[in-house]
C-alpha cells in the first residue's frame, strides 16, 4: 500500500519528477507504446524495411484504413506502434519538416536530421506543462543521400536511437530476441523482408495473412519508399510458409 | 475499491495517462458516444447510405429537428452519434474544411481528406490542456472525384477508419453483428439502404416509422447527397415489413 | 455512499467526461433552468406565442423588471427559464448577431439561423476550460420571411431543438403533458395563447394574474413581436375563466 | 455531516454549479451583502430618495468618508451595502459609462440603461473564472429625461430589478416589510424620505443620528442629485420623532 | 474541530467567498498588519502628523534603513505597518501617481484622490486570481491645496477611510483608544506630535528614543512634508517626559 | 499534530498569507539562505568589506568557481548566501540595472538605489503567482558618489535594510553576535577586514584558510571593488593568527 | 510516516520551497541524473578529456546513436549524464549560443561564458512555473583563446562549477574518490584519458570495452575537439589492461 501511495503522489502531474528521479507520465505513454500491435524495423546492406502488424477489429473494416505505414518523403517511412490520433501528428509533422527540408536547401532530409526533427518536438511535451506526452513510438527507416540505409526509433520521452533491427509494440521482447538471435549485417534487403516476417511470426502461432500485416521498403539505389502488395506480401509469406489457413481477425 | 481508487486518480485529467497507458478522458467521451442513438452507414458499389435512429422526446418535438445527419458538401454526407451540441461543432468545422478546399484547389474535397482534417482536430482536444474531447463519433459518407463511394469513422481519439459498413451508438454491437453476417460487397444502393433499416430493425422488436429515422444517399453517378423524405421511407419500410404499427415516441 | 464519491469525482471540473459518458456540470446547469419559473411557446398556425410565469418576490418590486420575455428582433421574440442574469447575455448575444445579420445581408436573420448561432455559442462554454455553461433554457420564436412560424427551444448543452409547443422551468413535466395531450397542428394564434394560459394554470390551483404573467406574440402576417398590455392578458384570463381571486405574490 | 460534506464539494470553485443547479460563490457574495449595514431606496412621485446607515467604527473616523452613496451622473446616485471596496469599482464603471453615454450620443445614460450595463458586468465575474464575484449590492435611483423617477436594484448575480422600495444590506427582511406595509404609490418626494427614516428607524430603537446615516435625492424637476446636510437631515428626524438622545457610534 | 474545517475550505483560495460572505485572505491580510510594529497619524487644525515605531533588530542595523515614513510628494507623507516589501511597492505607485498628476493637470494631487487611487489598486488584487492581498495598512496624511490638512487610511480590502486620528499596526487597539480619550478637534501641530507621542508610550512601559521611532509632518501653511531629527524628537520626548533611560532594541 | 496540519495548509501556494498574517513560502525561502555558507559585511569610515565561506565540495572543485562574491559595479560588491543558481539570477539583475543607470544618467548608481531596485524585483516573485520566492540573500557593499561607504542586505521577502555589519548565512547568529560585541564605529578598513576574519573564525575552531574564504572590498577613495588574492588573505590569517594547520575541504 | 507525509506536501509543486528551504523537484532530478551512465571529464594542463559509459540495451542498438558526448562548437565538448532528450535541448541550446557568439563578437565563445548561458536558462526552469527542471547534468570541456582547458559542471540547479576532474551520473562517488586520489595537477592529456579510464573501471570488474565508451579531448594547441575511434580507445585499454574479455551489453 505504502509504495502505492508513494506512486500515485508523483504520476499524475505531467512535469514533474518522482523522488527517485522518473517521468511517471513518460512511463504510462510507453505503456499506450506496448498496448499497440507490433512494428518491426530491418536494416539490411541494401535497403531498409518496415513491417507492421494491423489487427482488422471487424471483417468490414477496410484494412487499408489501418494506417500504420506512413510515406514521409520519397526516401523515408515511419511505421508506429501505440496511440494512432498521435501517430498522425508526429507524421504530419515529419511529412511538413521534409518538405521545408527540399524548399530551403533543395535536397532530401537525412534520416537522422528527420529523426531528431522529431524528438526534440516530442520532448516539448514532456517538460512544459499543457499537454500530455505523446503515447507513441515511431521506426523511421530511409536512405540517405550516399546510399547508408538507416533505421531509427522515437520513444515517448523524445530519445533518438539508431538500430540494425527493432520492434516496438506487443510482444516487443519476443519479436526483439528472435531478431538479435537471427540478425545478420549482411543481409539483403529481401532476406531482411523474410526476418522481420519470421520474427513477427513467433508471437502468431496461427501464422500470417496478408490482409493483416503491412510491409514497406526503401531501398538503397532507388532511394524509393515502396509499399508491398497483398500479393506480393502472400508470396513471401509462402516462400517462408508462414502462410495461415484462415483469416486473421483479432481485435486491436 | 483498490481497483476503483486506482482508476479514479488517473481519470479526472483530460491530459494524463493512467499507468496502463490508456486515456481514460477519450474512453469516457466514447460512453458518451455509446448513449446515443444509432447511426448507420454502409457502402454499395455505386453509392454510400447514412441511417440513423432519431428519437423524439415528446410528440410535439419536430422530428426534423432532431439532426443526426448533416450534409458537409454536395458529395458527402455525415451521419453522428453522441454529444449532439459537439457534433454540431465537427459538422461545421466539415463544412468549412469543404469550402476552404473548393475555393483554394477549386474542387470537391476528398472524403478521406475531409475525415483526416476532421481527426486531426479532434486529437488536438485529447491532448493539449484547457478543454475536453469531444464526445461524438462521426459516419462520413461520400463519394470521391473518380466515382468511389468511401465511408469514414473517426472517434473520440481521433483515429479515422475506413468501413464497408458500420454502426455507432447505442445497440452498435448487435447491429454491427447484423452488418457482418449480411453485407455482401457487390450491394447496389437500394440495397444497402434496406440492409442498413434492417440491421436497426434488429433492436427495435416493435419495427420502424419513418418519423423515427432519418435516411440520406450519396449516389456515384450524380455525386449528390440526398435525404429521403417519409414517404420514400415508408416505401422502403413497406417493401422489407419492417413498418411499425404505431408511432414510436421513445425518450432519447 | 459509494456511488455518491464516484459521482463527487467527476462533477466538480467543467470540461471533463464522467465515466458513464455524461457532463455533470452540464446537468446541473439544466437543474438551474428547472428552478427558475415556467416558460411556455406554442406554435400556431398563423404565429408564435411566447407565455412566462413572473415571480414577484414583493408588491414594491416592478413587474415589468422581471425580465423573461425579450425581443430579439422586429419577428423574434424569446422567453428565458434558469439564471436570469445568464439569459441576458444570451438576449445580448441573439439581438447582436440579429443586427449583424440585417447589416450583411440586408434582412431578418432566420429563426433557425439565429438559434444555432446561439447553440454554438453556448457549447463553447461546455468545451473549453475557464467557464461554467449557461444555467438557463431559451425558448425562441418568430416567423420566418416565407411566413412560417417557428419555435425553437436551446438548453445548457448547446442543443437546438424544434417545437410544436414546450414548456421550460419549474413544473415542466406537468405543463409538457398538459400541452400533449391538448395540442392541435391547426391552432390559430388566439386559440395558441389560450392554450398556454391553460397549461400553465394547470400547475396554478388558485389561478392567474395578469401581472404575474407574460405573453408575447408574433403573428404571421405582420412578422412584429408584440407583447400584451395586462388588460390584453386580463381579457383572456376572463375568458378562458383562469382568474385568480387575488394577486399572487408567490417567491421566485 | 453528508449534507455539509456535499456542500463543500462545491463551493469552492467560483464558476460551477451544484447538484441541485447553484452557484455557491454567488450566494456567499450575497451573504456579504448582509454583513454590510443597510441601504434603503424609496420611489416618489416626483423623484427617488436614497438612505444609508453609516456604521461609524471610532468617534475619529470621518463619518463623511464612509461611502455608501455616491453621485453617478447629475441625475443618478447610487448607494451600495456590502463589500467596501468591491462597490467602489462599481461606481468607477458606472461613472465611466456614464460619460461615454454623453460623449458619444450627447444625452444623459437612462437609469435602466445604466443599471444593465453594470449587471452585465457583474455578470461576467459570475461565469468567467480567474475571479471572484463581487461581492455588493447596488441601489441604483434616477431620474429618466421624461421626468419619471427610476429605482433599480443590482444583486451579486447580475440580476437587474426595479422596484418601488427596497431595503438591502443589514436587517433588510425587517425594513421591507416594512416598506410593504407602509408604501403608498402617491408619495412625494420629502414623504418618500420620511418613509425611509421610519423604516431604518425600526431596527434602531436607540433612534437616528444625523452623523449615522446618509440621504441623497433626486428630484423629478431638477433631475439633480442632492445629498442632505446633516441639518437638513436633523430636521427630518425632528420632524418624525426619530431623532436618537445620544450619538450612535456602533461599529460597522 | 468542525468550525476549524469548515474555516480551513475557504481560506486557502484568494478570490472566494466563505459561506458567510467573508474574505478569509484579505483577513490574513490584516493579520500582516497587526503583526507590523506600530504606525500613528494625527490630525491637527495647522497640518498632520504621522509617527512610526522603528523595531531595530541589532544595534548595527542602520535606524535610517527601517522605512515607515515615506514621502509620497512634496505635501504628502505615508506611514505603513505590515509587510514593508508591500509596503513599498504601495508606495512607488503612489510617487507615480503623483508625478503623473503633476505633469497632466499641472497641480499637486489632492490627499483623497491619492489615496482612492492606492485603494483601486490594492482591491484588483482581491478579486483578480494571480496574485495575494498587500499585506499592508497605510496612513495617508497631507495637507490639500486649500489648507485643509487630510488623513486617510488604507487597509488589505482596499477599503479608504478619512479619520482625524488612527493607529495601525501592532498594539492599535490600546493606542487608538488613548487617541480617543484624548483627541480634541483644535490642536496645533506641536500639540498633535505630543498626543502622538504619548499614545505611542502607552503601550512602552519603558519610555520612548528618538533613535527607535519616526516622525513627520506636513503643516498647512508651507504644505511641506518635514522629517524630524533625532534632537527635534529628542526634545518632544523631554517636554513630554517619555523618554526612556536606556537605548530600545526590541526586536521587529 | 493539529498545529502542523494547520500549518501544512497555508505552506503550499506561493501567494497567500496564513491566518496569523504570514508568508510561508517567504519563509522557508529563508531558511534556504541559512543553509547556505556564511557571508560577512563590515562597513569601515573608508570603506566596505565583503568576506564569504567557501565551502569546496572536493578538492579537485577550483575554489575559484565558487561564486559567491560578485562585482556588480566598480564601486558595488555583493557577497550571497543561499541558493546559488538564484543569486547569478540577482547579479545579473543588478549589474544590468548598474549599466542602464551609466547609460541613463551617466553616473554611477547609488548603492541604496541599486538595493532598492533589487529588492523590488523580489518583491514581486512573493506577491505574483506563477513562480517561487528567491532563496537568496544579498549583502550589497559600495561606495557611493560622496565618498560614504554603504552596506545594504536584501531578503527573499524583498526587504531592503542597512547595516554597519551584518552577516547571512549558515551560523548568522553567532556571528552576529561577535559583531555587536566588537564593531566599532571608527573602524578602518584593514580592521574590518580583520573584524569579519575573527568573527567567522568563532564558527570554525580549526581556524580558517585562504582557500576556504574570499574577501573583496570596496574602498572610499578609490572606490574601485577589489578581490583579494590568497597571499593577500594569508597576511591577514597570519596577523590575526587564525590560520587553519590542514587544508579545510567541509561540504557545501 | 510523519516525516514522509512531511515531504510528500512539498515535492510536487515545481516552484515551492519545502519548509527546511529545499526544493524538492531540483533535488529528484538530481536523481534523474544519476540514474544515467556515468560521465567523467579530466583537465589536463595541455587539454581536456571527456569519457562516457556508454549503455548499449541491445546488441542490435547502434552504439553510436547513444549520444552522450556532443561537440558544442570547434573548441567545446559537452559529456551528458541523465535524461537524454533533456540533454539533447540543453546541447542544441549550447550549439545556439556558440553559433550567435561567433556572429555577434566574431570571436569563439570562452567555455565559462558558455557555461552560464546554460546554467542561467537552466535556473529558469526552476523558478517559473509551468514546466519541469531539466533531468540532466553536463561536463562542458574545452579549450579557451589564450589556451587554457577549462571542465566546468551544470546540475539542474543551474549552479555552475569549475573542476579539475568531476564524475556525474550512476557511480559517481567512486569515480570521483578514484579521481581524487589519483589526480596530480600537470597531468599531459594521454595521461589524462588513462586516469579517466582507469577511474571508470573501477566500477566495471568485467573491464571496459571500446564499444561501451566514447572518448573526447580537446587539446589546447590545436584548440579542436576530437572524438576516438574504437581503435585509437582499444589501444588505450590495451596500454592500460582494462580490455575485457567479452563485448559489454549491459542495459541502461
């Protein structure tokens, strides 16, 4: 009980500390991070690829609506996991931070200028009072400008990290074990496809469909943002038999 | 009572998140969405139809002032449930979005476009300080330069989604039931109206009167919003033996 | 006592959602509006009529100064229920908006148009942090240009909502009923008064007194709100034998 | 013990209701009204008499500087029980408005019109929060440009009334009662001050001192605010006996 | 137990109400003042005289540095007891305000209006959140261009009194009583520094210094604010036989 | 219990007085000064001592970059006691205002102007909502135009007072008694330098060292503020034979 | 429990002081900092090194994307420890104020200048409500104009030191005793990285690794702020055996 109080005293003001030196506020919007399906991020030699859980919650619901693979420019995707009305900030904000990018100096945005672009306007919300944090985490992977594939994560407290292979959202702690056992820094960007769809499979022991999970790639000669197909997505998920029989339809 | 304090110290601030990362201000404002009346909307191949459950409080209340649906543009419709003052304001904030669009591209605003500027204002008020969400779900139904009848949700969160057919409000989850068994995605639109009176049928054992409902079409051809007069109702009503015997007087 | 704290915790901020999905502070302003006195609008065929019960708390206070029915324009009447001095600045706010109208456009403003103006006004103050609502119900009649009589009624929540006849106020539910079961589509504008005279007198065992009553009209040929000298109210009050023996000095 | 608890939930806050549709502050501010002394106003025929009891705290005090009437406009004066302070920016906003009125359209303010524009204002400080009501109520007398006499009363609400006779402050059931049983509609001027004396005089049965109170009048010819000299005064309370043997020096 | 709670509702907040009309803040306010040492002014028919009791705190402390007698303009002197922080933001308003009367009229300013000024100012600070009370009471004392010597005193409401004699401050009680004793209408000014002085030692068992206190004086003729040396001082002590043997310490 | 409760309810806002007329926050502000190292000053005939405790956390902190004595001015030095970070806020306050000043007047600001000046800036961080008191006491040495050394001292509470010696900080009581006991009028500044030595060598009975102290003066004749160095302090360590045997390294 | 409800009063408020004059939020982000991995800066009397622990969370993270070493400008390094999106505001501060110095003066900006540009906006952060203290301490290293390396410390206070050697973050006592007991003035700055190393590893009993750290220096000819490769660190380790065995993947 005790502890409990002590808890409560400090977690609900946004911008304050705990006496042991923590963000409460911080911490719940990480956990609105967990209660979102998965997202999963792979960097390969030649190109870097987003995959991303959508769970259907009805069969009427378009699938397409599930927006958790966003476009923010020719050579950069952003696919998140958590609260989706904050998602769409943070996008539209990386979608406008592009486009300032190409007006002012004529070229593309860096992945890790975009990255923190976006942290430094998510750590506002964490330390002036008025609003809540925002209960979201994004993999922003894109190719740069001399070709370096790069795949970077936003956490809720505005942190900026770089990764070879990430998952956020349900399950991340399985899904990230498999990808560090089964990572290679060699990879191609299409066995890169193949790993994150594998890692993903772990926590779906029914299998994959492709109505129910998204899948990007940017890779690193075109520089192009490209959205896979149902099609194309069943033949990979044949090709590594992670095919399920039925439709998915769990609720998110 | 451990659980109840618990929830209690994280529910009061529209801004906060509770420790299991969730907004309960936003999941409040959807029981207010859940106490009103229904609203129903579904998609056929060449059109899209709106339906909504009007209650009328007392036999002296004109029915046509009971607004459940509300044309936002010549091509797109909304149907609302929920916090009718509140709907009022997204309607009108619709309706300006539209013109914004005409005068400035000179040309009808896209359905998803309209429902994204719609959640994107709507996830402001879950998120900055000062005021608090709003307390409606919006149906917004329409079609699209190319002919596509498209049909949006947005909720309280602000999150926009895209349906086949659906249903918000009070009874939504048996109606939305009716909708799955039942829609088929080759449905013209004279049949999606009787699928949709169908589906509320449903949960009014005693049937339908025209007075009670409030029905509007967006056609693909003509690209008009339309509302049904009582009589065409009570056509369709006749047609599928869904005609109450008496009026229906039930308090909102 | 349990249910009681759950209601405490919720009731006591203006801009946030209870758990059930309702705005307390929005409720307990409709609770100001039923202990103001009654107000009554019925709706003819060739006019509106606008009845109001005046409380005179002593014999030296002026009859005239209780102030519950007010022009708004030359074809808009409006009478008031709730927090007097909040009604004022509602009255301030229609006959402002009816000017601008007449400045703009060059002509009467709508009876609808005018109502939703209202509507919208009073929500802002059910949204926004910083205020409390409206404690007051406004019942607003006129006749539009094409000559139809309209009745419309606005309450704490910011909902319009139309009318055939309605009562407001203390002893609504017993005159409401009155009006039901007594109300007839094909009413002329003198048969209208009668009616409200009747309905409110139904709540009045020891009659009616013309000075502690009001009645304004707006018939529908002439378009110009009028309101009843005491002998015009008397005249009727002999008539319909609704007469009390002696003044009523009840307490607002 | 539950009723007082329930009460204290929500008298706290300035601008929100209570279950039962009050304004707790409001109501406190009236309460101040009544600790300040008594304020009486009286309506002839041929003008308006103002009277105060001026509580003087020390035999060193200046009775001349216990406000409590005060000359708005040459035909206006306005006296006041309650909150000191909180009445003198009352005045303040009166006088102001009163020169704008001649400024801008040339004429004296009309009493009503003045009285509304200080209950608007009063108003404000009722529903807009960062503020508390005010914490007085104003006597407001004059005479209109037609000669007629007014008497109007301003409450913490923002509730404007008009009135024959009235009694507010300190002991005011007592001296309206009897103001009721005494008023006569036919008075004039020096009997509506008699009047006045007669009814403070009830609840000073040690009698009046000149040095105690307060009388202004305007007249209907003249339209010109008057205060009397405390001989002018003596010979009133001469004139009906009232004149107290010793000097009052009761403590405000 | 139950009063005290009921008390602690209400007085933590600025600018509410207690249910019995009361503005527990602007009492504390008070308070403040009464916990100040001692401040007397004095009316005489030739000017006025105001008095302070300088608590020096350590013998190193400069006498010079305890600032009680400040003046206002070259006609006007202000004694304060209370908070001296507030004290002296009380008084730069007032050298403003002065010096703006000085250059827009061309005039010195009158007593009165000087202190209705400081008044208006100090009771913003009760209704207006933001901010606390002045937790200061001031003496106000002047000679108007007509001769007339004026005194005035502000207290935490904002409330202004004129008086012919007042203390304030720590022991007010004891000492005003004296004045009232012994105040007569027709003193000189010698006169009206020696009653002064001698209400003062009412309440110092042990006599008066000329280094613990402060005096100065404003006469009609010249209109010209004069602090006393410590040998003018000296000397009054020995006409008055109140000086003490040994030199005052007592703390603040 | 009931006392600390009492007091626990008027601690935690910033603005507002307790019922017995106190500032609590002011208050413990106040204690922040006394948890700060102690700080002397010493006025001289020719001139003004500054002498600070250093308290060096480590050995490895450069004494140098404990900042606690300040040149605000070439004539002006203060030395602070309390929270460190608030002082760099009232030095940089103070040598701005010393700058204008130049600008302004071209002359230099007076020692008792500039206290004033600071003073009423703290004054407004007491009364003002939206941000805590300072935590800082300033003893502010200079000489002015005329040749006349000065010592002021300024409080969290934004009082300004005047001393001949004086000292803030941990152990100020102490201190401040060998200063009653010791100072003398006619002192010259060597003397007072060596005053202020002895009188913080009480609260150090290991004796004192020069890298533990620092010791700036302002003299009459120069009037030019100077920092000694540590052979300078080690002199007078020497003289008054109060030099420590080991290094002092005490926490701050 | 007294004791803690004590200080619960105090601590969650930014801006208040607690009653012993503590501010409680400064003190628990203090913790905030020393729940990050350590950072330790050596002066060296040829140049300035900077060392962080750097925590890798998973093998799949970046090590170069855990930013804890940034070049503020040319001559300037900051190391971090603490809240990182915290840190990341402060060093985009620090680069502002670099950049502006260089425009303004056309000069590079002096390290101690730079500091207090920081601690001085850092202090706002504690005394003006409306947002939290920064979680964060920085070791700002560099080299001034005239050659002389400077290390000087921020801590959320806004305090700024000048050391010869200092550890933040997790572990700092240790390190810091290490430092003490090891440091000798005219250290070269090899010597200085080893000492930094050396210190570091006393809390790593399973030795250092390449990848684990960062390493920084400035030296004060070339006046240009270097960081190591993993190479140029490994033979470091290797020269002064604390190579580990196996790659560190302890979690932050």
């Amino acid at each position: 009980m005790q502890g409990q109080n002590q808890q409560q005293a400090y977690d609900r003001g946004i911008t304050i500390f705990s006496p042991d030196g923590r963000l409460y506020q911080v911490e719940y919007a990480r956990e609105a991070v967990k209660r979102g399906s998965a997202s999963i991020g792979v960097r390969a030699e030649d190109g870097v690829v987003l995959l991303v859980d959508k769970r259907i919650r009805s069969s009427l619901m378009e699938e397409t609506s599930v927006e958790k693979i966003h476009k923010a420019d020719n050579h950069i995707g952003i696919a998140s996991a958590g609260h989706v009305a904050d998602a769409r900030q943070l996008i539209d904000f990386a979608r406008r931070n592009s486009q300032v990018n190409r007006l002012r100096y004529d070229e593309a945005i860096g992945v890790e200028t975009l990255t923190k672009d976006i942290t430094d306007h998510i750590q506002q919300y964490t330390q002036v009072g008025g609003a809540r944090p925002f209960g979201v985490a994004l993999l922003i992977g894109g190719v740069d400008e001399d070709g370096s594939p790069r795949l970077f994560e936003t956490d809720p407290s505005g942190t900026p990290n770089e990764w070879k292979a990430l998952a956020i959202g349900s399950g991340r702690d399985d899904i990230q074990s498999y990808l560090e056992e089964n990572y290679q820094s060699d990879l191609e960007l299409d066995e890169a496809v193949g790993l994150a769809l594998r890692s993903l499979a772990e926590s779906h022991e029914e299998g994959l469909t492709a109505s129910g999970i998204g899948v990007a790639t940017v890779d690193a000669e075109s520089r192009s943002f490209v959205e896979l197909t149902n099609d194309e997505i069943d033949e990979y998920l044949d090709d590594f038999d992670l095919q399920a029989e039925s439709d998915d339809e769990s609720e998110e």
